[in-house]
C-alpha cells in the first residue's frame, strides 16, 4: 500500500498490525514506515525506537537509527529554511 501512495490505508493497517502484535520488530519498522510516508516524523521515530528495542540483531540497529537520522534531517512540510 505504501508503494502505491495509499498511506492513510497503510498506516491503519500498520496500526492493526502492531496492535496485534506489540512484540514485533517487524510490525513496529512498518508502523514507522507508514508513519513517515504520512509525514508523522516524531510517531516515526518513536516506533524506529520501538523496532530497536525488540531486534534481536546489531544489524537492525544500524538500520533504524539511520532511518530516525533522516527523518530528524528532513524539513517538516510547509516550514523552509532561511
């Protein structure tokens, strides 16, 4: 769904799914997608936090804080820099 630009659809189903499944990384990365793709950049980072806290692998660690680093870097919609 996220690829075909339905992110209000995504991100009730992420939701439903972490809902569902609190204990899971995966559920929780996708949770933070979908709340990226909507332009949620804190619940984003919240939930990459989340996926870090239930990886079991260094890998993923690596993986989500370079996620949360861009989203801290990306300008929020509608504010430009001077």
């Amino acid at each position: 769904m996220l690829a075909t630009g339905k992110t209000a659809d995504a991100l009730e189903l992420a939701k439903t799914l972490a809902d569902d499944a609190p204990k899971s990384e995966g559920a929780a990365a996708l949770l933070a997608r979908a709340h990226r793709a909507s332009g949620h950049r804190i619940e984003a980072a919240q939930n990459y936090a989340r996926a870090i806290e239930l990886s079991e692998t260094p890998r993923a660690f690596l993986i989500y804080t370079d996620a949360i680093r861009e989203i801290s870097a990306l300008e929020p919609r509608g504010v430009k820099q001077p």
